[in-house]
C-alpha cells in the first residue's frame, strides 16, 4: 500500500467532531496545525478538493507524508490548542506573526496616592489604565507628557521616605511636583492626573495652548533651545491630531483587519483606531495554506490576538471568519470583556475595511518580488542544497560550528541555527573548549561536537539537528565526523572550506562544487560567516577579559569578588588605567587604600 492509499483509508476513520488536525512530512517534521468545526470534512478538502487549491497549499501537501488529529470538546477549545500547538511546532506553512509585535502603551497606575506613567507593551488585568498603543516615537510622547503634566517618574515609595527628603533634578526643572518632598498635596496632583487623563483620551486643547504659551515666552526671552522643543512637540500633538479619520461620524475604538493574497503570497493588514483617530496601520506578509479566506482570517484572528490583547469590543474584518462564535469566545476569555466580530457591508465600518483591503492590495503589489526573492533564499535555498548534495532529509534545521582562538589561547567555539533557511539567534550556543591544549582545531572541533551530541534532546540546546555544517576542510570534517559515527545519532554532516567554497561531505574525499550564484551555497556562505562571526566575538570578549583578570590580580588587594566588580563597573584595562582614586572609590567600589593601590599600579 503506497502512502496515498494509507491515507485515504486513514481519512475515512476520521471523527465527525472539532478538533485540531496536524500534518506531517517524512520525517517527522510537522507542516502545519489546523483547526476543524468537523474535522473529516476540513481534512479531505486538503487532499481531495483540487479547484481551490493555491501555489503554496500544492507545495506543502507535496510534502505531506502523514496527519493526525486530537478530538476537542468544542471549537472555542479547539482554537486554544491550535494556537498553542503552533507555538510550540512553529511549523513553516502556518500564519506566524514572528515578532509577536505588541505595541508600545503609557500606563498610568492605580491604587496609589501619586500615580505614574511609563510605557509598557504588556496590557495586564489589573487596575491601571492604558491609553495607546502609541505609534512612532513612544519616547517623545513620554517626554512630552512629563514636560507638560508634573507627575513622578522615580519607583520610591513615598510613605517611607523621611521627612527631609531631598528631590530630585526633575523637581528643579519643573518635571516633577515632588511628592517625594511633600510639596505637592494629594488634591494637586489629582488635578494634574485629571488633565493627563483628558489629554490621553483625546483631548489635546490644553496641550496645545500650553506649548504655544511656552514657544511664545521662550521666543521673547531669546531662549531659542526652549522654543525649538515646545514647537517639535506642538509639532508632535498636531500630527497625533492629524491621524483623524474624516469621515467618521462617530469618536469610535475599533480594531479592523482585512486580507489580500495572490495565491502565493497573502498579506494581512490591521487599523488600529482610537478615538476616532488611526493610530496602527500594519501589513503582515504571512504564509498562508487556507483552502478559504474565511479559514485565513480566522488563523491570522488567532495568532494576532495571542500576541495583542483585544482593546476594542469591536473588530471589524472584510472576510467573515469561519468560526466566528468561537472565536468571539476566544478573544472575550482573553480580554476579560466581551468582543464582538462584524463584517460590515455598508457605512463607516465598511469604508475602513475597504481601506484596510486597499493597504494590503498595495503592500503585496510593491513587495512580491521581494517575498519571492525571500523564500528563494531561505526555505527555497535549503530544498536546493538537499537537492545537489543529495541529502537524505530536507535540511530544516541547519547548525554550523567555527573555532576561534589565538595561539592555542582562550579557545572558544560556535554553534549558530539556521531553521528553513533563517537565523534563530535565540538558539545559537558558546562552548569553551575544556580538554584540547594548545592549539589544535581538528580536535576541539571533534570536542565540541561530542558535547553537542551529548546534549541530543537536552531543552537548553533544542531539537536534533537535520544538518550539521562544519567551519572548515576535510580534516575539521573527519575528527568531527569520527564523532558523529562514534555517537550513533541519524543525523547527516558536510563542511565548506574556506578558499574555494568546496563542499565536502562525510560520503566521499572529493569535493562538491556548488553553482557560485546557487541559493544553496549563499546558504551555506551565509551560515558559515555568521558561526565566525559569532565564534570570533566570543572569544575577543573572553580574551579581553582574560586579559583584565591577569593583569588586576598582580595588585595587591585586588581578589577574584573585586577583579569581578572592576570588570562590570569599567569594562576594559584602559578605562581602570585611565580612573583616578576617586573614580575607583565611586564607580568600582573600592575602598580608599585599595583604590590606591590600583593608581599607583597603572601610574608608577
């Protein structure tokens, strides 16, 4: 029985109940994590429904090789394990927002005598009131505010203060009232809270009159510096005045979405509005495998609101999503209010999903040929390397290692993760090389190879790598495919010299020349520079520090605790070298006769 047939008898097991269907490639990767209100009838579309199939769909079911399902009691809960089933697989054909953007907003906190404001991109359930999210420099806007309205920026608690409690430089320059001090009552600064409130809800008119006053006064006082910034931030309310949408008859808070694709390419774009006023417009290019729009909007729904809680009781979209019950449920949990979806067909909200369309239509216009130039050099890039080297496995996860020292001093290595063809930062790891003395790559290679394999399926280092690129030559690529053999893992090895860029492999002495201008060896280029990179930055870090606790510890007084303090307060030998007495006293926490010490060390 070939693996169609396998699975058509499988689909026809499959439960008439919601759930969660998982799909899956030869070896064992996962695809794609879907969501079903009838799990038979979504399955089979992918696998028998032809006319509505795009480009991208073809491609992944290409690759399919096995599914399974998990039966859930409801959609609502079929949606939550979805959402967390993609975060854990991050699987290459889902809807991935991989920054997991969330907007900066001011907070302005509750429950306390003197509240504060600061910026925050985690709105929480608690008693403190958000006002945002802020776009395009939430600094300004936070400096602007404390310029305007006197409020505390400090963390004290000012019922343990004592009584003669000195304020800070902000009370000097009028930033602050200093409630620190007692110098401004409770009922004062709850009517500069009041007008901060206003003036974050919408209301801009004493702003602006007190940035005019304060331009005015400057100008007549020759204070040009002044004027200069009460104008740049009269500048900055007017633009956040600007973002007004005209044609609203109503002052309205609505999160609006809608979607563009070409069958390859789909783009999702959100407005966020807030008093009537546009303050987000983002476009996100995501791979998309929907069989419907319907189903698209839904996933995108999902993965944005697991990243941006729901601020608004109202999202509009073009697209109806196809479960859009649960996921008002979904979305309400979450926001700790109700949220309502609606697909407007006539007025002011279809003007904005309209306007949503119409941002989208253009970003996936301007920006296809640079969404297909990305996939040709990333996932597309890493299918040609299987390709011409003939590798068992597409190489989904690539690591590649370097070794950097001097002289046999201070060895370090790298190892950097490529997943689908791009860098995973979060996952790249430093070694120091512990049994090689002097300087032998060939076997610190090997020795860090075998601390890596050792550390298959181990959390800290991640999953099993499908590809492991050696920095080097047949000899880097020997000891440390000695390694690999002696471990027993599945897992294939090639490494890329240098000089040439000849690729060679575990399987033969002769090496393999890629294309020059192949994706497959950018790829390959790419991943080695950035393992150097990485492996050479460590190892200057390591041997300047080295180099520090070498030279401190020939002073007398001066022990491991204070060579540590020194390193974090100065950083470098010539920073210490350059410090008076009193800076070591201050900065570096050092006593006097020790401080001393450390002078006259550098200066005799």
């Amino acid at each position: 029985m070939d693996i169609r047939e396998k699975l058509a008898e499988k689909i026809k097991t499959l439960p008439q109940n919601p759930g969660v269907y998982i799909m899956y490639d030869k070896d064992g990767h996962v695809l794609y994590v879907g969501k079903a209100k009838v799990l038979k009838n979504r399955v089979k579309q992918y696998f028998y429904l032809t006319s509505n199939k795009t480009e991208k769909v073809s491609l992944m079911m290409s690759h399919v090789d096995d599914f399974r399902y998990i039966i859930t009691k409801s959609e609502t809960d079929a949606l939550s394990l979805e959402n967390n089933l993609i975060k854990k697989y991050n699987p290459p054909y889902n809807i991935l927002l991989k920054d997991d953007k969330q907007y900066p907003y001011l907070r302005l906190t509750a429950g306390e005598d003197f509240p504060r404001v600061e910026i925050t991109r985690k709105v929480r359930k608690d008693n403190a009131r958000y006002f945002g999210p802020v776009m395009g420099g939430v600094k300004d806007y936070l400096e602007l505010v404390r310029d305007i309205f006197p409020i505390a920026s400090c963390k004290y608690d000012f019922s343990r203060l004592p009584k003669n409690f000195r304020p800070c430089l902000n009370y000097h320059i009028g930033r602050c009232g200093a409630p620190c001090a007692g110098y401004v009552t409770k009922e004062e600064y709850a009517g500069i809270v009041k007008k901060l409130v206003e003036f974050l809800g919408g209301d801009d008119k004493y702003v602006v009159d007190m940035l005019k006053k304060k331009m005015a006064d400057a100008s007549e006082k020759t204070e040009y510096e002044k004027a200069l910034l009460a104008k740049n931030q009269l500048d900055l309310v007017l633009r956040l005045r600007e973002t007004k949408v005209v044609n609203l008859t109503r002052i309205v808070d609505y999160d609006v979405f809608n979607l563009c694709s070409d069958g390859k390419t789909t783009v999702a774009t959100y407005i966020g509005i807030r008093k009537g006023k546009i303050l987000v417009c983002e476009n996100y290019p995501v791979i998309d495998v929907s069989i419907t729009e319907a189903q698209a909007m839904s996933a995108f729904l999902t993965q944005y609101y697991s990243a941006n809680r729901a601020e608004c009781g109202k999202v509009l979209v073009g697209v109806m999503p196809e479960n859009k019950e649960a996921l008002e449920e979904f979305l309400s949990a979450a926001a700790g209010k109700k949220v309502s979806i609606v697909c407007p067909q006539k007025g002011d909200g279809r003007q904005l999903t309209d306007m949503a369309l119409k941002n989208a239509s253009d970003y996936l216009e301007k920006n296809r040929l640079h969404e297909d130039r990305k996939y040709a050099s990333t996932v597309g890039a890493a299918y040609q390397l299987q390709e011409l080297l003939g590798l068992k496995k597409f190489p989904r996860r690539m690591e590649c290692y370097d070794i950097s020292n001097v002289q046999g001093v201070d060895k370090v290595a790298s190892m950097v993760v490529f997943v689908n063809g791009e860098k995973q930062n979060k996952l790249y790891r430093r070694f120091k090389i512990k049994t090689v003395e002097g300087a032998n790559d060939f076997a610190s290679m090997a020795e860090v190879i075998k601390r890596r394999l050792d550390k298959i399926g181990d959390e800290q280092f991640g999953e099993k790598p499908d590809l492991i690129v050696i920095d080097g030559g047949l000899g880097q690529l020997g000891y440390a495919g000695r390694v690999l053999a002696e471990s027993g893992q599945d897992i294939e090895m090639i490494s890329l010299a240098k000089r040439e860029e000849e690729v060679f492999t575990t399987e033969s002495k002769r090496s393999v020349m890629l294309p020059r201008r192949s994706h497959a060896l950018n790829l390959l280029i790419n991943i080695r520079d950035e393992a150097h990179r990485f492996a050479i930055t460590y190892f200057r870090r390591l041997h300047t520090i080295n180099a520090l606790k070498s030279e401190l510890e020939k002073i007398d007084g001066i022990g491991e605790k204070r060579q540590k303090q020194l390193m974090k307060a100065f950083r470098n030998i010539e920073n210490i070298e350059n410090a008076d007495v009193g800076q070591l006293i201050e900065v570096g926490g050092l006593n006097k006769k020790t401080a001393q010490n450390v002078y006259d060390y550098f200066h005799a």
